[in-house]
C-alpha cells in the first residue's frame, strides 16, 4: 500500500489510537469504532492596510 492510499495519520480523541484514515468518509477508528469530526477553523478576513507613509515608525 503506498502512502497516497494510507491517506492522513489521525489520533483516535476518546481511545488515543493511532491510525491511518485511509481516505474514508466518514473516518472512523477501528479500535473504538468513533467517529472522527474535523474542527471547523475559523479564518479572518484580510484586512486591507493603506500606504506605509500612514503609520509612523
């Protein structure tokens, strides 16, 4: 199996195990059988900043 199909290492969060997703959806651990959710990251928008003459040094 190459390493594309192993797909991302995860750690199980309830067990602690360690495994590869093997790019399945839903992921699931297959010691404890729980379901992986990915955290929502939240982003900022970009900020738009005027000429450096703007701000002093």
């Amino acid at each position: 199996m190459s390493k594309a199909e192993r797909g991302t290492k995860r750690v199980c969060s309830d067990c602690g195990e360690k495994y590869f997703d093997l790019n399945h959806d839903p992921i699931v651990c297959p010691l404890c059988e729980a379901v992986f959710v990915p955290p929502v990251v939240k982003t900022k928008p970009a900020t738009r900043r005027g000429p450096s003459s703007w701000y002093k040094n």
